[in-house]
C-alpha cells in the first residue's frame, strides 16, 4: 500500500482593466491548487506565465461586459480561468481544486454612482406605489360616497312612502268613525302638521323667536296654497 502525500496552496492574481463605457475595474483571482512533494512551489516564471493566461482571460471577457453584467458573470468567468489554466498547470505538476472571482472593485466614483441610481429607482417605486395607493382610496372613498347617497335615496323613499301611508290610513280610519267627509279629515290633518312644525321650529336650540300669522283665516290661506299647489302639478 503507498501512501501519497498531496499539498495544497493558494494562489492569488489582481488585474486592472477597462470594462464597457470606460469603467476601470479591479479584479482578483483565486486558484487553489493541490501538488506533490516533489513539486514545492511554482517558478518564478510558471507564476508570470500564468498570470498572463489569467489577464488573457479577462480582457476577452470584461470589455465586453456592463458593470451590473460583470457581477453577474463571476461564475463563468472563473470557469473560464480554470480551463485556461488546467493544462498548463498540469505540465508543472500541478491540479487547480477551484478558481475563485473573489473581488470586482470599480473606482469609488463609480460606486458612487451605482448607490445613487439604485436609490432612485427604489425612490421612484416608492412614488409610484404611494400613487397607486392614494388612486385606490379615492376610488374606494368615491364608491363609498356613491353608495351612501343611493342608500340615502332609498332612505328618504322609503321615509315619504310611509308618511302617504300613515296620511291615507288616517284618513280612512277618521272617516270611519266620524261623519266628516274626506276634505275635513283632510284640513284637520294639514293643520296638524302645520302646528307640529310650529313647535319643531321654535324648539330648535338655534331658533329664539318664531312669528305666528294672528289671522283666524291662516289654516285656510294654508289648505288653499296647498290645494292649489297641488292643482297646478296635476296640470
């Protein structure tokens, strides 16, 4: 049975280059590797030789690439690092385990300017929702408003219904009992109303002096404004 003895390192490279619109960009690469004993440590050479095949790799890729895209693409383009560097890792003796995009820093400006764009758009979400919510309560507070005043209609319908029916059946009962005709019955029941409003006026906690007609002839000056009122809609 052999035993095998593996090593494991970490390699670490940094570039600078220029990504879509002019956007200098910082990137650092990971690769961890696994060796022999026999195999210490890279050569000088081997490390610059591969450095370059990792700068090949990024200016293929990043200068075609927006800022928010370059985030984006880490994953490939790691993948893309390590299969440009497995075979010539291998001739050296050594195995990549994983390459890593650990960093994409652009200039501090450029983050900046990143903040501030994504603040407005939240800003103007923001807006735009509070928008939609105020349209929805004047909606609702117009059907509501709507709706109060069918059911106010309704209401009073209802209200003056039951008053012609209270009038009508006062009418017949009084006439049953008593040998008055249906105009009496009628004049009595006007001038009913008409003192009931007289109180209802000068109760009102606004109202401080009410003016009463002394005429004996009032309760007929009103049943004949009615009567004639009422003729001249039947017209």
């Amino acid at each position: 049975m052999r035993l095998f003895i593996l090593y494991c390192t970490v390699l670490y490279y940094t570039c600078s280059l220029k990504i879509f619109h002019s956007i200098v960009l910082r990137v650092i690469v990971i690769v961890i590797v696994i060796f022999s004993p026999p195999t210490i440590q890279l050569q000088s050479k081997s490390y610059n030789h591969n450095s370059a095949h990792v700068y090949d790799v990024m200016r293929a890729t990043l200068p075609t690439l927006e800022l928010d895209a370059a985030f984006e693409a880490k994953e490939e383009l790691a993948s893309s690092v390590k299969n440009a560097l497995s075979e010539v890792f291998t001739s050296y003796g050594y195995q990549i385990l994983q390459t890593l995009i650990t960093d994409l820093d652009p200039d501090q400006r450029v983050k900046n300017a990143m903040n501030e764009i994504n603040s407005s758009k939240r800003l103007k979400f923001a807006v735009a929702e509070r928008a939609e919510g105020d349209k929805i309560l004047q909606v609702k507070s117009a059907e509501a408003g709507a709706e109060a005043l069918y059911l106010s209609g309704v209401g009073v319908s209802r209200q003056r219904k039951a008053i012609v029916d209270g009038l009508r059946a006062s009418i017949v009962e009084f006439s049953g009992k008593t040998s008055a005709d249906t105009k009496d019955v009628m004049d009595l029941l006007l001038l009913t109303q008409y003192f009931d409003m007289i109180r209802d006026v000068g109760s009102a906690p606004h109202c401080r002096t009410t003016f009463v007609p002394a005429s004996r002839s009032t309760g007929d000056e009103i049943r004949g404004s009615l009567l004639q009122a009422n003729a001249a809609t039947s017209r």
